[in-house]
C-alpha cells in the first residue's frame, strides 16, 4: 500500500482543479476533435462546466468528498450543456452517492465503477461505441486490478489514466453508434472520440492528486 | 390537461416548434419551448428544462418532447415515473399529436401514446 | 451533392431546422429552407419551394422534407421522379439524417433512404 | 338540351367570378368551420386566392375556356397559401388540361371528374374523409347523371350545386381522416369541413353562369 492511505476533501479538489486546467490548456484541441465527428464544442462546454464547478467548490467550500462530488455532478449537469453534461455529471453524483468514509482505494474503485454504469445507463453506451466509455471503463477497470493486486493509490491512478488515454486512442479506428458522431455513419471512422480525450484528462488530473 | 416541453438544442427551433404546435392544437393545451443552453448557445440547459416543465405542469402530468443527444440525455434525468416523461418521438410530428390529444383531456398515458403513433403516421 | 430544402408553414421553424441541420451536418450539402406563404403567413409558397430547389440543386437530385399538410400537397406538386423527390419523413430527424449522408456525397436514392431511416432511430 | 348548349370563355370568367363574390361573402363563416377543425385560415386562404385569380384573368384576358381554367389553377396554387390552394388548383387544372372545344355539358361534366380524380390522388382522400371530396365527388356524379338524362345545362349545374351542398351538410357528423382535421381524431365529429363548404360555394357558383 502507498503511504497515502486514504484520500480527504483536499485530493477531491485538487483532482477537479487539475482536471480544469488541463481542460481549459485543451480546450481547442478538444473542440477540433469534436469538429471532426460532432458540432465543434466540446472544448468550450467542458472548459465552462469546470470552471463553475471550481467557482461553486470555491463559494461553498465542501466538507467531505461526497460534497465535493455532488456539488461537481450537479454544475456540470446544470453548466455544460452539451451531452458531456448530464453524462459526466452523473459519473460524479452516482460516484458521490457510492462513496463511503474515509475513502480508501477500494471505495473510490467502486463508486468510480457505479458512476461509470450510471454513464452507460444514461447515454446507453456500451464498449466500442466511441464515446467517453471507451475511455472510462478501461479507467474502472484498471482501477479494479489495481484494489485486487494491493497497488498503492498512486500506482493505481496512474494506470487508470493509462487505460482511460488508451481508450480514447482506440476509439480512432471505431465508427461512432451513439451521439451526435453516429449520424455520421462511416464518416466518424479515423477520428479520435472528444468525451473519451476529455475522459482521459480527467483521469490524467486524478493521477496528478495522489502525491 | 397534460402539459408539454418542447426540448430542443435550438431556442428558436424550440419556440416556433411549440408556435406551430399551437397553431394546430389550439391555445388549450400548455405547451412550453425549453431550447438552447441558458447562455443562448446551442445545447441544452436542465434549469430552462425544469422552468418550462413548472409552467405546464397542472398536475396532470408533463411530457417532455426533445430532439436529440444532450436534450434527450438531460430530459432523462427530470423524468418522474407517471408524472414527468420522455417522449421518443419524432420532434415536431409527435409534438402535434400530443398537443393535440392533451387538448382533449387525455391522461398522461394517452398522451404520449399519441406521439408514438406519430411515428408511423404517413404525410403522403 | 444531393440538396435538401426543408418545407414547413412556419417560416421561423424552416429557417431554424436548417441552422440546426447545418450544424449537424456541417456547411457541406446544400441545405435551404421554404417556410410559410410569400406574404409571411403560415402556410406554404411554391414560389419559395421552387426558389429554394433553385438554390440547393447542383444536379444531383434534391430532397423535399415538408412538415404537414399543405407543405406536403405543394411539394408533391413539384415532384419530378428521379430528380426532385418528396420525403415522408419526420421533419427534423429526417433532414439531419438527409443532410449528414448528403454530405457524404452520396446518391438521390441513399440520401432518401437515410431520411426514410430516421423514422426507426430511437433516440433514448 | 337547354338552349345554351354550349359553354365559352365569358361562363367561365363568370363561374370564378361568382365564385370569388361568394367565398369573399362567406370569409368568415369558411374560416369559423376552419377554427373548429383546422387552423382558422381557409376563408381568408381561399379569398386571397380567388382575389388573385380574378387579376390575373383580368390581366391576361383568356381566349378560351382550357386558359380560364389553366390561369386559375396556376394561380390557386401558387396564391393560396392553404392546403386548398394545391387542391382546387389541381382541379382546374386537370379539368384545364381534359377539356376540348367546344364545351358541351357532356365535355365539361368529363373534364370535371378528371379535375375530381386529379383532387382524390393529390390529397389521397376518399369520399367520406371529411374533406372537399365529399362536396365535389358528388357534385360530379350529378353531371354525369344529368349528362346521361339529358338534362339541360342549367338544371344540371342546379343538380351539381345541390349535390355538393348535401355532401357538404353530410361531412358534419364524419370523423376527418385528411387534412389538418385529423390530428384531433374523434374531435373532428360535429363540424362541417371548411373545404367542403367552399367546394359547395364553388358548384353554386356554376350553376349561377348557366343562364
Ligand atoms: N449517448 C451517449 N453515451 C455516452 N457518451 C456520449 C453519448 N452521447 C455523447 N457522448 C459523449 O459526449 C461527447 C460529446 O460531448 P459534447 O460535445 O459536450 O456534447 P454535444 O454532442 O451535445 O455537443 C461525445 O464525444 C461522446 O463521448
Ligand atoms: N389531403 C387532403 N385531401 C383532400 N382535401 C384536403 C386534404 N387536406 C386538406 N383538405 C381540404 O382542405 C381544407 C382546408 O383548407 P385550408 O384551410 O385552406 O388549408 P390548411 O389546412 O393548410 O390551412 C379542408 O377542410 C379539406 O377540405
Ligand atoms: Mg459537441
Ligand atoms: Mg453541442
Ligand atoms: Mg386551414
Ligand atoms: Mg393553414
């Protein structure tokens, strides 16, 4: 087990801090990849959510990391407004409503993977349908094995955001079966997924939390 | 009378929608636009979503009409089991049925299977 | 490529379902809107209808997408087999999915088919 | 026979123009049955449209009556607005195109089923749908009859402009299967269709040029 056995309301912050940065240092590039296969504003919906979801942590600052979550789920579901929304912000509520004090890895791997299904529930997206799932339940996944090797948290997330950045490259090849990419047909083939990129970072800002 | 959302990623295409709805059902149906992000950009926005349904609603249930992707995924997340429902039904078409079956009085349940049958409907 | 005009008595809601279309498909197949009577009444305009085929044919074929009625009634009017073909469609759904495979560069036939298919796409 | 045997271009202007004097008398009453089962406009559609029709005989003054009847179906179509624009302008100009000179009661009454069927393929409706087929179909099942009886011209429009009137009248108890009207199902019952009170104004128009 890593030194750091269990993450407090500051790690939650910091993951949401980082996961803005990086969307907002990414925005155009995820914009251009939603360009491709979307309507060219998944840089911009994300890049706002985040940054309500940092000015609402801020004005009411959380005591627990269920607050933190629940607070980031409700903005992003209110502020996006592009699908990535409501999918997101339910990844992070139903995480919020799984987890359980104090946080060790294995309860943050298994309210990760309740808000993953509730993702899939909502969007209806399995595997393979080039979206932020394919990115996402790799995450889980990885997640899962760590928890089941005894890998510290920090090892753990750093292979979470290794499988969520595989994920997202593996949707390129994929012809898109749901959102907006799948009116497309064969034209979504070749082009990177913008909610898996998007996913990717959020886990990249996880792995950066777990010093 | 069961009320009606009409959810579309455009505030226009939302408001002459529920304008043409209304041209054909009449004024006794209440029908409401919940269109765009609440910045005026194309998108959805549950807050505008959540005020539309609050206008219509005269207990008797609302049916949420939305065109696609984030307007379907975030009418989702209002649904209410036998009050509050999502209609997958072709935007404008299965608009008109239920606006104007609502007019009648129809329960909830008559309601939207009025916008499913605008489905198979034929124009021609 | 395939144009595509879309047909509704209200001329706001043709003109807004083509932005959205557009946004949809991208700037790339010819999309144009027919809305409402030549004097700005709802209703429908052959002279608009035909002033819009105008607009969109590159000689490829051009797709009719009428909303109801007297839309429906007017473009069959304009119908020319193999040329000019009316879609029975739903009015939003079929002229994105119209408008996305028009964009691919695709045929009269196929672009039609695409539009016939938004009637089974489920959106939930 | 009656001792006009023959219709030329004048009874023709004459039958829109009557027509045209009626429906602008009857505007508000067309658009009251309209308000009922449709959307309020036919009285006006209809005014507009045979206002337009008369200009444009009155611009270009017809030589025949096939131009009398091409003139006003183009105009009916392009004018109007309403789904009875594209209707009654397929009539005429159906019966426009199946007419031949000179015009006898047998040669109008032919030409004028032709326009009817021109009617029932265009809007798909059937007699007893609740539209303007009801006051037509009939109407034109009148002149054949009195073609077939030998009735003169004058009692044969009489007969026609009654038929239409009674298929008129008989729509009121039917449930619309065409047309805006359908939409409101059984709703549709108890209510005169606007088309086919029209349709019934435009046969009693006729039977007023037969002098
Ligand atoms: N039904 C769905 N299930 C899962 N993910 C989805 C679904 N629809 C869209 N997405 C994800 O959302 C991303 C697009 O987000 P965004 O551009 O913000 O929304 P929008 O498509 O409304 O403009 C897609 O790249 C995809 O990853
Ligand atoms: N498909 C159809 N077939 C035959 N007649 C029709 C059809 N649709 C509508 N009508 C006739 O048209 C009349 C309505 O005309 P109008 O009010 O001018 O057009 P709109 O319905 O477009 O407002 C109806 O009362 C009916 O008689
Ligand atoms: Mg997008
Ligand atoms: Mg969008
Ligand atoms: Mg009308
Ligand atoms: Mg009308």
């Amino acid at each position: 087990m890593d030194t750091m056995d269990t993450l407090d309301t500051a790690c939650f912050v910091a993951w949401f801090e980082e996961a803005a940065r990086l969307v907002r240092r990414d925005r155009d590039r995820l914009t251009e990849l939603d360009a491709a296969i979307g309507d060219a504003d998944h840089g911009t919906n994300l890049d706002r959510g985040l940054t309500e979801v940092i000015k609402a942590l801020a004005e009411s600052p959380p005591d627990t990391p269920v607050q933190v979550l629940t607070s980031a789920g409700a903005t992003l579901i209110r502020r996006v407004g592009g699908a990535s929304g409501p999918l997101y912000g339910s990844v992070f509520r139903q995480m919020g409503k799984a987890l359980r004090a104090p946080v060790t890895l294995a309860g943050f791997s298994a309210a990760f993977e309740e808000g993953v299904v509730a993702l899939e529930r909502l969007g209806k997206a399995a595997l393979g349908d080039k979206t932020m799932v394919d990115a996402l339940a790799p995450a889980s996944r990885a997640l899962a094995l760590a928890v089941r090797d005894g890998v510290g948290v920090r090892e753990a997330f750093e292979q979470a955001a290794r499988a969520a950045a595989e994920g997202a490259q593996a949707t390129i090849p994929l012809q898109a079966r749901k959102g907006r990419a799948s009116y497309l047909g064969e034209r979504s083939i070749g082009h990177e997924d913008p909610g898996a990129a998007s996913a990717a970072l959020f886990m990249a800002a996880l792995a950066t939390v777990a010093v | 009378m069961v009320g009606l959302v009409l959810v579309s990623h455009s505030a226009g295409l939302a408001t002459e929608a529920v304008a043409l709805v209304l041209g054909i059902a009449g004024r006794d149906p209440p029908v409401a636009a919940a269109g765009g992000t609440d910045d005026g950009r194309l998108g959805t926005s549950l807050d505008l979503i959540e005020a539309a349904v609050r206008a219509v609603d005269q207990g008797d249930g609302v049916v949420l009409v939305p065109d696609l992707g984030s307007s379907v995924l975030t009418c989702r997340l209002v649904e209410e089991p036998g009050r509050v429902v999502v209609a997958d039904v072709p935007f404008v078409e299965g608009a008109i049925a239920a606006a104007v079956t609502a007019g009648t009085g129809a329960s909830l349940a008559d309601v939207l299977a009025a916008a499913e049958e605008a489905r198979a409907f034929r124009k021609l």
